[in-house]
C-alpha cells in the first residue's frame, strides 16, 4: 500500500512544487502594477451610464445626486457629469449658471463641436444673438457638415433682422439636411419681408417633403386665405384637421371663413370645439364677440370681447372691435377710450382715426374730430368713407369749401376702387354721399358700382352712424385677418395702409431642435412652450 499512496502522491507534490515556483513571479508581476509601471487611477467615466440613465427618465433629483459624487471624485474633471448638469440647469432656466458649465466642457474638450453648440446655445437664449454667432461660426469651423449649426446661425440673424443672411444660412441648412424647422424658418423671413409669394413656395416645398406635418399645412391654408384662394385653403386646411382633428388653429381658421361669409351659426359650433382646446384664446373670444356682433346681440358681444380684452390687453384688434361696438351701441365714451387705446397701439392705421373723431363729434368736440380726420385722410389713401365722413363734419359745421374738396378725394378714392375690383359699396354710404353731392351742389354725380336700394331716411347731422354701419369689423367680415394673424403670426403692416393692416410678430420656432422634446418657440433644442 505504501507504493501506492507514493505514486499517488507524486503529482501533487509536484503541482505544490509548480505554484511555489510560479508565486515569486506573481509577486513581481503585482510589484511592477503597483509601483512604477501603471499607477491607478480612477475611471473619470464609470458613472457616465447611470447619470445618462436618470437624465432620460427625467428623475432630475437622483441624477444631480450621482453628478455630485462624480464630480467629487474626479476632481471636477469629468466632463460628461458636467454637461448633463448644464442641461439640467437649463431646464430649471439657470441660463447662466448652464453656460458656465458648458463653457467649462469646452476647455475640457476644445476640439469638440457640440461643446461650443450648447455653449452658443446658452447665449442666444440670453439674448446675446452676436456672441452667439460668433460661437457658432467657431463651431462651424470644427464641423462644416452640421446643418443644426447653419439653422440656428440662420435663426440668430433673423432676431438681429439680417435677413439675406438668415436666408443664406437656412438654405446651407437645407442643402446639408432637409427639416420642417429650417423650411418653417425660411418661410418665416418671407412673411416678414412681406412676400406672400415666395413665402407660399416655401411652405409648398415643405409640405412636399412633409405631408403629414399639421402645422405647415395649417400655415399654407391661411396663406392661401390671405389671397383669397379658397379652394386651397380648405384643401389645406382640411389636409391638416385629417391628420389632426384637434388642431385649433385650423378649426379657427375654418370657424372665421365661415363668418366672414355671415354664417355666425355655424361659425360659432365650430368655436365651441376650439373652446374645449384653449379656452383661454384671445382671437377666439374675439371671433365669438364679433359673432355676436353680427347677430346684433351687442351685449353678448361686448361681454366676449371684454374676455378677449383680458386675456389680451395689448392686442389693438380687440380694442378696435371693442370700439366699434360701442359706436353701434352709441356709448361714445367707452368707444373712445376702447379706440383711444387702440391708437397707441397701431398708430399708422387712418381707419382707427376716423372711427376716433366719430365719438369726438358725437361728444361734441368738433375741434380736436377734425384733428383726427385730417390725421386719418394723412394715413388712409383708399378708403373713401374717411373722406365722405369728413366731408360731412365739414358740411354740417358750415365749411362747404372744405367739404367739397374732401368730397372730390372721395371720389377719386372710389373711381380708383372701381377700375381695380369688382367691389361693391353699401348702400347707406352710396345714399349718403349722394345727398352730399346735391348739397354742395356737384354737377357730375358718381357711377357707383351697386346701385342705391331702398334708401333708408337718416338725417344725421353728424358721420356718427355712417362710420359705425360701414367699416368692417376685424372679427366679423374680416375675423379671417383676426383668426391668421393669431394662429399662423405672421401679418406684416404695410405703412401708410388702412382697414385691413396687420402686424408683425416675431418668429417663434425652436432655435435647436430635439426628436425627443417638444420645442421652445424661442429656445432651442430643449423645451416646450404654447402658442
């Protein structure tokens, strides 16, 4: 048996023999690592997956949480932990405190092109639009090929309206990466420039390249509103509210087309649906009060426009409707303070004036009512009824002379009208000015396009009910000007026009978009704001 367990226990005295021989060299091995060969470090980037994880759940808290300890234990030097705190940071709107941080990623990293992006990014929303072309043309130099840094260049010239610049951009943009944004933004420096035509061939390519996309659909159906092309605005129209039933903008659009055609019944279904999205619209107030306004329900009208009023006390379109009910309801005094308003608000509209000296002359101020019809005879070159309710004051206060010339603008304005559209005059403005042609005596009568039916017998010794009956009320027969300009933003005021003027407004679209966040009209590629 001893043979035996001898030969059995060979091997394993040999093998103990091995490891004896082997340790010395491990031993060697671990002095060399730990020594002077490869000191340890920390792994800068070892948290980077669970700081990521949190940021894209949004758990905000737990994330800054790991960022902290990340930071502490590299000494401040990881940049990862740095950048995503900077976007944390710039979701709680710590603007300023996002680019310091980013700017500290971009000394870790000044190679890296989405470190000066961000940092960019940062400044534009600040309001530093130069410093933050500046960044972004350094970025450009690092990577030529980004079409997100030629957009947002385009953007930032169209804040400091360097339009043919903007354009040379987003069309750089365009030709790197075709997106809804860049075509919505280059659409947008043509609305603003005034040009109608060019802007619709831009919205035509992105609905090409974009069917599906309800806002430019919406957007391109008002266009074509605007220029009284209806078949295609409700192709449009009807594309976008397929694809998404809801779309307020589009119902609205479609509710005030209806009511400029006089149909306030169905105009007002089509309201209650947009009350149910954004009962807090102004233009839809509006819309609603001048429903009514037309139904002859005043009362009603002034309470929904005193909502819109509220909601929106700088918009000059909602004071005007406000004043021209007043008028109707002969409340001179709330009609001018309503349009007295309205006036400090759209200074260069000569409609506004002459419904102005309309109260004046019902409140028997007769001095300070020519002051505002020779300021609206100043800024109103087409519409006639400023110069026959001029001609009116005039005659009723004993200047015939003056009256006369007043009445022979009127005509002139009416000749004018006549040889460019087929467009009809009121009947009471027709009988009017009429009976002003047989008092002064005029030898050559006007042709008026709608003959005078059924003269009414108002002997007004004032222009009192002629300005309330006549202008078109922005949210009745023109609520289609009111429900574009609020839901696309992008009328332009042609100065020295009257009656149907609209403003500007400054574009609204995300400066950096993001696929996976709502866009920021005014920010870029991060968060989420309403119209």
């Amino acid at each position: 048996m001893a043979p035996a367990s001898l030969e059995g226990s060979a091997p394993c005295g040999n093998y103990r023999k091995g490891l004896l021989a082997f340790s010395p060299l491990v031993n060697i091995l671990r002095s060399g690592i730990a020594g002077s060969y490869a000191p340890e470090f920390p792994i800068l980037e070892k948290q980077n997956w669970l700081i990521h994880l949190h940021y894209i759940r949004k758990d905000y808290e737990a994330c800054k949480a790991v960022i902290k300890e990340q930071l502490q234990e590299t000494q401040g030097l990881c940049e990862y932990a740095i950048y995503v705190q900077a976007l944390i940071f710039r979701l709680e709107g710590n603007i300023q405190e996002s680019l310091e941080l980013f700017q500290t990623c971009a000394v870790l990293s000044p190679q890296c092109a989405d470190n000066l992006k961000q940092v960019a990014r940062s400044l534009f929303l600040l309001g530093k639009h130069k410093a933050a072309i500046e960044v972004y043309s350094e970025a450009a130099k690092l990577n030529q090929k980004d079409w997100e840094i030629c957009h947002n260049l385009g953007v930032c010239y169209i804040y400091l309206k360097q339009f043919n610049k903007a354009q040379d951009q987003l069309h750089n943009a365009l030709h790197l990466n075709r997106h809804d944004l860049t075509y919505i933004m280059l659409g947008k420096i043509h609305l603003l420039e005034g040009d109608l035509d060019k802007a619709i061939e831009i919205y035509k390519k992105a609905v090409e390249f974009s069917p599906e996309n309800t806002e430019l659909l919406t957007t391109l159906g008002l266009l074509y509103l605007q220029l009284g092309i209806y078949q295609k605005a409700f192709e449009h129209l009807g594309n976008a509210l397929t694809y998404d039933p809801t779309n307020y903008k589009a119902i609205l659009a479609a509710g005030s087309m209806m009511q400029t055609h006089g149909d306030f019944d169905v105009a007002l279904t089509k309201y209650r649906v947009v009350a149910c999205a954004v009962p807090e619209s102004p233009p839809l107030w509006n819309n609603i009060g001048m429903c009514f306004f037309g139904k002859k329900k005043y009362v009603a009208a002034i309470s929904c426009l005193k909502r819109a009023n509220y909601l929106a006390p700088f918009d000059w379109k909602i004071l005007y409707n406000l004043g021209l009910v007043h008028l109707t309801m002969q409340q001179y005094a709330s009609a001018f303070h309503f349009l007295s308003a309205a006036i400090n608000f759209q200074p260069k509209m000569g409609e506004l004036y002459m419904l102005l000296a309309v109260a004046l002359t019902n409140l028997e101020d007769i001095e300070n009512a020519k002051r505002a019809y020779a300021e609206a005879v100043r800024l109103d070159k087409c519409n006639p009824l400023v110069n026959l309710n001029y001609a009116v004051l005039l005659y009723n206060q004993g200047e015939k002379r003056a009256a006369l010339t007043q009445y022979q603008e009127m005509e002139k304005k009416v000749n004018l009208l006549k040889d460019s559209s087929s467009l009809e005059f009121d009947s009471e403005m027709v009988e009017m000015a009429q009976k002003l042609g047989a008092a002064l005596q005029v030898g050559e009568a006007l042709v008026w396009t709608k003959p005078v039916k059924d003269p009414k017998s108002k002997h007004r010794s004032s222009s009192g009910s002629k300005a309330a009956s006549v202008p078109q009320p922005l949210g009745s027969n023109q609520a289609l000007g009111q429900a574009m300009s609020s839901a696309a933003a992008y009328r332009k005021l042609p100065s020295g026009a009257g009656g149907t003027s609209q403003l500007t407004k400054p574009p609204s679209l995300p400066l950096e978009p993001e696929p996976t966040e709502e866009a920021h009209p005014t920010e870029a590629s991060a968060q989420i704001r309403e119209k």
